[in-house]
C-alpha cells in the first residue's frame, strides 16, 4: 500500500518525477532518482526521518501513506485538512459515540 500511495501522492502533488522528488527532499540528484524508484517499487524501505521528509514535500501526513487501507488514509487526509480544534472537537464526538 505504501508504494502506490506514494506514486498516487507525488502524482497528485504534480511532481512529474521520482528523481525531482528525491531532490525535493534533500536527496543528492545523482541518487534522487534511484532511491525513490526503490521506494515506490517496495525495493527498499524507507526511516522515519524519511518518511517524515518525504510526508512534508508530498504535503500528506505521514500516517497516511502507511496507512493499512484506503479508508483509514482517507481519514486521516481528511483529518489532515482539519484545524486542532475541529480535531479535539471530532475526538470528543467520536469517544462519546463509543
């Protein structure tokens, strides 16, 4: 799921390539386009302080591109566009459903 989100995401974002991604996240362009190429096909894992890096030029939280599924991603791009308040205010309405 990671990796189609992340092409999904940096296609939405209208970021033509892996390598001008990479770039965009401080990757050397020599390396830019390889390491995203093995991100977006599962060939190698991505750290959390990639993965955080990566969120931030894709302008997602990083929760949703690990997401396990296409609804909670949803939520939590949902969740995303949100303001604090309208967060603690949605909790709230959420635990007192329970």
């Amino acid at each position: 799921m990671f990796a189609a989100r992340l092409k999904q995401a940096r296609e939405l974002r209208g970021i033509a390539s892996q390598r001008a991604l990479g770039v965009l996240m401080g990757l050397d362009k020599k390396l830019a386009s390889s390491r995203v190429n093995r991100y977006e096909t599962e060939v190698s894992g991505i750290d959390l302080d990639g993965l955080g890096k990566l969120a931030g030029v894709l302008g997602v939280p990083m929760a949703y591109l690990v997401a396990e599924d296409e609804a909670t991603a949803a939520v939590v791009l949902a969740l995303s566009k949100l303001t604090a308040s309208q967060r603690v205010e949605l909790a709230k309405q959420l635990s007192q459903a329970q």
